[in-house]
C-alpha cells in the first residue's frame, strides 16, 4: 500500500506533529506539568462509568465535585509524572525544553503543587462525592505514577498493557460516584479501557520510536520493530470491538441504540489498523490510527451518555415491538 504521506515512512515524528495540539497551544508552565491534555478523555469515561448506573443522572454538585476531583488528581499525577522523569526529559531532544528540564519550574515548586492538587481532590471526593470515588482516584493516580511510570516503564515493553490500570480507573470513579458501589456495568467499562489502550498508545509510541531507543526505555517498536507492534495492535484493537459490544447488555436501557451506533466507530476503526497493517513502517498511517483511537474512546462513552436519555429508551421499546412482529410474521409463513 502507497501512503499519502512517502515522506514520513520511517523514523519518528516530532511530538508537535504527532499531536497537533502541541504546536497549535503552549501551554504556561505550570500547567504543561499538569499534561491536561489527557484529562478530557479520563473525564469523558468517568461520565461513561456513570452512565452505566442506575444512578444517573447525577445531582448537578456531585457531578462537578466527581469531575472536579478526577480532574485535580489527573493533574497532580501528570505533575508526578513529570517530576519523576525530569532527567529522562532531559536526555531526548524532544522533551528536553519541557518545564522541569529546561529549569522554568522547579521540582519544589512542582511537588507542592502536586501535593496541592491531590488534597484538594480529595477533599472534594470526600466532602462531595464519597469515599469509595475519593479512594478510587487516588489509586488511579498511584498506579500511573508508581506502577506505571516507575516499575513498568523502565523495565518492561508489555508497560502500558498491566499500566493502562491507571487510565480504566476512571469509570470506576464514576460508577462509584453515581451509587457508592461498583457494578458489573463499571468494570465492563474498565475492562474495555484497559483492552483498547494498548493499540492506542503503541500507535503513539510507533511515531516516537527513536525518541525511547534513545534513552532505552523499551516501548514494544523498540524492542520488537514495527511489525510486531502491528500485529500487537490489530489483536487488542479486535478485542476492543469485541468487547465494546457488551455495552448492549451493559447499559441499564438504550443498548439497542448504542448497538447500533457504535458500529460506525468499530468499522473505522477495524477499516485504519487494516490499512496499519499493511504498511507497518508508515507513520503517516500510525499517526492517523492514534488520533481516531482518541475520537473513539470519547465517542463510545458520549454514546454511553445518549443512550440513557429517554428517546433512547423508546427508541429500544420501538425496536423491540418491530422485531416482535418480524419474528411473527417469520413465524406464521
């Protein structure tokens, strides 16, 4: 297959090309710390996670505190994870002119602001929403700090498939949030995340391959090359329609109009890792792979969030009552 994009085959994309964000905003130092472009999309599946519940919709205070919270532990984990990494930072070329490496914030100034964020989360959690969502977020944030970036990173290139447990965390957050407890509805969703973010990050990490090699960090095109990357992408991008079907029978009324319009979704996204996989070297393909993958986590949980509103609802008692009479029809002929 010929690529639109010959020029960008082989070799890594600088992190501005690979999301396009980054060079459209710079962000103020002491909000890049804080890498708030991750925290949409951990907002958008803590609103998925609540959508599976019987408790929704939410009051309108304890869902800005939910929100709120996740969003202030978000941030002080990024800051962590920035803090933890700085000298990595500032070996590669393309990170060295972040805020900590290049000396525009101080790792004093950034850890107080870290601590600053999580007691603030908490106390929203606690005093807003409950215990169980505030103890669920601050695992989410440990997890990304400790497991992820200090054990698994470095020493493993299967990192992002045991550490994807900090960004499905989330869910769990709001199902916790929506009735206090967590039911099989949230952890499909936290399953669901888990399966789809290997493909997704190894799409990124496909374009910044020379960027780890660098500093050893053995992401798995470093360790085992593009093909395999690929491969490993096509079968968690698989598992990820699979599963995301569940959400039918997930979702406590409107699955059947979720069922139908989450097809799209997975046909385009099944559609860019076909094209990735035959022509595993091409960035231009990677790059548009992990762009959609994003479109697609935010779309499955807004799809989530439709199919509680009540024309959902009537719209499953009216494809039920058509396939009723189908089914008869079959019946007597």
């Amino acid at each position: 297959m010929v690529s639109s994009t010959p020029e960008i085959l082989q070799g890594s994309l600088p992190r501005e090309e690979a999301v396009p964000s980054r060079k459209i905003v710079k962000l103020p130092p002491w909000l890049e710390v804080a890498k708030p472009r991750l925290i949409p999309l951990l907002l958008a599946t803590t609103l998925g996670g609540m959508a599976l519940t019987d408790g929704w919709p939410l009051s309108s205070t304890r869902l800005l505190c939910t929100l709120g919270g996740g969003a202030l532990a978000a941030a002080a984990a990024g800051a962590l994870n920035c803090l933890w990494e700085q000298d990595l930072d500032g070996r590669m070329q393309r990170t060295s002119g972040r805020a900590l490496p290049s000396g525009r914030l101080s790792p004093t100034g950034v850890f107080i602001g870290a601590i600053t964020c999580t007691l603030l989360a908490a106390f929203l959690l606690v005093s807003g929403v409950n215990c169980l969502a505030a103890g669920l977020s601050l695992l989410g944030l440990c997890s990304y700090v400790l497991l992820y970036t200090a054990f698994l990173k470095p020493r493993t290139s299967k990192n992002i498939v045991i550490g994807g447990v900090a960004g499905a965390i989330p869910p769990l957050v709001g199902a916790a949030a929506a009735t206090g407890h967590i039911g099989l509805s949230g952890w499909w969703l936290f399953s669901l995340v888990m399966v789809w973010t290997p493909a997704h990050f190894w799409a990124l990490a496909l374009l910044l391959k020379d960027d780890y090699q660098s500093v050893g960090i053995p992401m798995l095109p470093v360790v085992k090359g593009p093909v395999v990357t690929v491969r490993a992408i096509s079968r968690y991008s698989w598992a990820t329609v699979l599963l995301s079907s569940f959400g039918i029978w997930a979702l406590p009324e409107g699955g059947l109009l979720y069922g139908v319009l989450f097809m799209p979704f997975n046909a385009r996204l099944l559609q860019m890792v076909n094209r990735l996989s035959s022509a595993p070297e091409d960035l231009g393909l990677a790059k548009g792979l992990f762009r959609w993958s994003i479109f697609y986590m935010f779309g499955i949980c807004f799809l989530l969030v439709i199919s509680r509103l009540p024309m959902s609802a009537q719209f499953d008692v009216e494809a039920m009552n058509l396939l009723t009479k189908i089914s008869s029809s079959f019946s007597l002929s």
